[in-house]
C-alpha cells in the first residue's frame, strides 16, 4: 500500500526499512526473542480481560490481502471485542484487524520466537486504546496500542475454524484484490480458547509495529500456549502474492534487542 517495503533483503529488506522508515531504527523495537529465564514477574499484572460483544465469541469482518500479510479487518457493527487487564489494567483497547505472519516452511514463521525457537505462523490481534478517536489515530501514540501475539504449532491437530479462514483466503491471492467478506462469522474465542480464559499464561513488554512505520506504540502481549495449525492450512497461507509478485511467506522481521526494556510474564 503506497510503499515498497518488503521481507527479501534485495528489495527494502528490514536492514534497510530505516531509510524510508526513521523509526525502525529505535531501540524499542518489535519483535523480539522472548528468553524465558530473563522475564519477570510483576505484582500489579493481572489476567487478560477480553469481552466479546457476541455471546458466542464470533466476529465478522472483511478480508484483504494487503501484500504483506493476510488481515481480517473487524466489522464493529457486527459486534466488537475489547480488550483489558492483563499489564492494561483498567484501560479498554478495541480490536481493529487481525493478521498472520508465516513461514515458506514450517521450521520459521513466527515474529517472536521463544529461547531461540520459532514456530510456524504468529497471529496478531492488533487493539487500540479507546481514549482515541480511532486506530489510527492512536498508532502512533505511546500507549496508543496493544497487540497480542498467538503462536501457530503444525501437528498439534486440525483446527476447524482455521480451516474457514484458509478456504476463504483463496479468494484474496493478490494484494489490493478487494476485500472478500466470509460468509457467516468467524468464531474468535473458539479459534483462540485462551483469549477467553481468566488464566492464560502470557509474557508482555513495551515494544513497535513489526512494520513500517514501526511505531514505538505497543504494549506487546504474547500467549505463551500455541493453536494448532495443519501443514495444509498453512500452504493455502503460501500461496497467496506478495507486491512484488513472490510468495507471501516469510513476512517475519528479524527479532530485535531487548535494549534494557523489561520483559515480564504472568503469572508468576
Ligand atoms: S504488527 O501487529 O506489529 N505486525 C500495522 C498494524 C499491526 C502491525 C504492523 C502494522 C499497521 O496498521 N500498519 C500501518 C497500516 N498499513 C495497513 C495495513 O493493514 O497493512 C499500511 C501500510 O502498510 O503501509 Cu500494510
Ligand atoms: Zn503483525
């Protein structure tokens, strides 16, 4: 959309997002490796809080292939998700789109990797804070954002809400396609059982979009548990187009140092 950033390092790669993007060179950048032994605990975290306006835990949306990724972008009059607790306390966030990043094979994939590991796809469920207007209004803002990370594992079974979304990709294979809006809703809560959960485990810090324009805006929110995901659901995911043409695959950023930033899990 507009730019010509990409994942490959002979086109715009991330080395080279700093000379059209200033902000990609913070030091408070996403994503990162998440060295379980390093993060902390801290007492005024609290379980996630996410309320779904649908008592089913359905969303409905559109779907678009922007060129980087393939993003369901909420239909609020269809029903909202908010967002609370956790290191948010009482503040609400709002959710805008969700995305997914993924690897050409299965052994990278994801954004944030955990002691060194990847794993196959990282989906974003990307808030923003309701003291502003609208997404991107609060973008660019330190406390703008919040984004939670969900870790996609191949072989932990078949996911058959998944599958709805998979199937519905082919119809967005190249970028500014148009939107294609699935038919019937897509069941969040039960594609994610932790985002509906008092308990789930999580490490969270203060870090960036993982995109130009890498804003330094978002509280980072990464479950520890995995979904699963099917190797066949995943090459659907391959084969969409990128802008310039290739594959969509390995639209993962290189992770990032912690730079003195804290990182924290919880619980405890
Ligand atoms: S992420 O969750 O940190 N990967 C944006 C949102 C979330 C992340 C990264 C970026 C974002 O909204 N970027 C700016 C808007 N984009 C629109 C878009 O949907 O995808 C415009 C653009 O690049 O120029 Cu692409
Ligand atoms: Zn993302």
């Amino acid at each position: 959309e507009g730019s010509r950033w990409g994942y490959k390092q002979t086109v715009y790669g991330p080395t080279d997002w700093g000379l059209a993007a200033p902000l990609c060179t913070g030091q408070f950048q996403s994503p990162i490796d998440i060295i379980t032994s390093s993060a902390q605990t801290n007492s005024s975290h609290n379980g996630l809080a996410l309320t779904f306006d649908n008592t089913d835990g359905a969303i409905s949306g559109s779907l678009t292939n922007n060129g980087h990724a393939p993003t369901v972008t909420l239909d609020k009059t269809k029903g909202g998700v908010t967002l609370a607790g956790g290191p948010l306390g009482q503040t609400t966030f709002s959710l805008e789109q969700f995305h997914f990043h993924f690897g050409c094979e299965s052994n990278v994939g994801s954004e944030h990797t955990v002691d060194g590991n990847s794993y196959a796809s990282e989906m974003h469920l990307v808030f923003y804070n309701t003291l502003y207007e609208s997404f991107q209004e609060a973008a660019s803002k330190s406390d703008g954002l919040s984004v939670i990370g969900v870790f996609l594992q191949v072989n932990g079974g078949f996911n058959e809400w998944l599958e709805n979304i998979a199937l519905s990709l082919t119809n967005v294979k190249f970028p500014s396609g148009g939107s294609y809006s699935p038919g019937g809703s897509i069941p969040l809560a039960t594609l994610v059982p932790d985002l509906v959960s008092k308990n789930a485990p999580y490490y969270t810090y203060k870090g960036s979009l993982t995109t130009p324009p890498c804003y330094e805006s978002v509280q980072w929110i990464v479950l520890k548990n995995p979904i699963s995901v099917t190797k066949s659901q995943l090459e659907i995911m391959r084969s969409l187009s990128a802008t310039s043409g290739n594959s969509l695959c390995n639209n993962f950023r290189p992770v990032n140092a912690l730079n003195g930033r804290k990182l924290y899990k919880w619980p405890g």
